[in-house]
C-alpha cells in the first residue's frame, strides 16, 4: 500500500502526463504540409479571381462592340474596307502596301 504523500505523488505525477499527452494532441493532429497545401491553393484561388474579373472585362469590352455594331450598320461596312479589303458592287479598291511591307 502507498502512503499518502506517494499516493498525491502519483496522482500529480498521472495528471501531469495526461495534461502533457492532451498539449500534444493539437500538434499530432495538424500537419504542417497542410498548412503550405492551404497557403497555395488560396494564392490559387486568387490568381483564378483576377483572371475571371479579366475576362469579365474582356467580355463587357465585346458586348459594347456588338451593340454599336448592331445599331450601325455603317461600322460594320467600314470594318470590311478597311480590314478585309472589300468593296461595293462597280467599286475599284487600291491597296498601297506600307513602306517595308511587299513594297519592291
């Protein structure tokens, strides 16, 4: 049989180690690789973020040039001058290549 002082001694001494046993748990749980995993995919998600708000842009940037194109008829006429070369029925289109560009 223990004594009294030896009985408190092995109570403080058990509950010491339990308290040691419970600090520990938090630490074994959480892994320091999730940690950084975490960290990356939030500097992930906010590299994803900028990108849609750009191309959201993007976007916002065409719908206007669809609009003026449907209330002008006269862009999109323009538009297929100057960038396709096209021209009206009994017209003569003259392309003058820039200095550098095919000129002989």
């Amino acid at each position: 049989m223990l004594t009294p002082a030896r009985a408190w001694g092995a109570r403080v001494g058990l509950a010491v180690a339990v308290a040691a046993a419970l600090a520990a748990i938090p630490y074994a749980v959480t892994d320091r690789g999730a940690t950084r995993q975490v960290s990356a995919l939030e500097a992930a998600l906010a590299k994803t973020r900028a990108e849609i708000a750009a191309l959201e842009a993007d976007n916002a940037a065409l719908i206007r040039d669809i609009t003026a194109l449907r209330r002008s008829p006269e862009k999109i006429a323009d538009i297929a001058r100057e960038k396709l070369h096209l021209a009206r029925p009994n017209e003569l289109v003259i392309v003058i290549p820039e200095a550098g560009k095919g000129a002989p």
